[in-house]
C-alpha cells in the first residue's frame, strides 16, 4: 500500500512593481505563531518565484499582471 499527503499549496499575489514585500505564512499562522510574516523580494524581472518562511514552509508568490 502506497502513502501519500495531499499539501496545499501557499500563493501570494503581489503588486506589478513590488519588489520587497511581507506576506503572512498561512501555515505559521495557523500553528499559532506569533509572528507569521515573512519578508521577502522578488527582483522585477521575474513574474514569479518561491519563498520560505523562517520555519520552513513553502510559498509561491505571484506577480499580478492582470
């Protein structure tokens, strides 16, 4: 029998021209944490990337161009 997780996934949409933002981390927030924010940048070349917070949880951020 094979085991596997279903892991939803964190996105974040931010502004056409950010390049440094914070964002909160879902799952940090929803163990708890304190500070659940995450502080970040994404250079304006590129339209989307992937951030950690400091505990390790994964987010996608997308560049809203819409």
């Amino acid at each position: 029998m094979a085991s596997w997780a279903v892991l939803t996934e964190q996105t974040v949409w931010i502004s056409p021209l950010a390049t440094g933002f914070t964002v909160i981390c879902d799952r940090c927030a929803e163990l708890g944490e304190t500070f659940p924010s995450v502080h970040a940048t994404l250079s304006l070349e590129h339209l989307r990337g992937t951030i950690d917070c400091p505990r390790g949880h994964q987010i996608r951020v997308e560049r809203d161009g819409r």
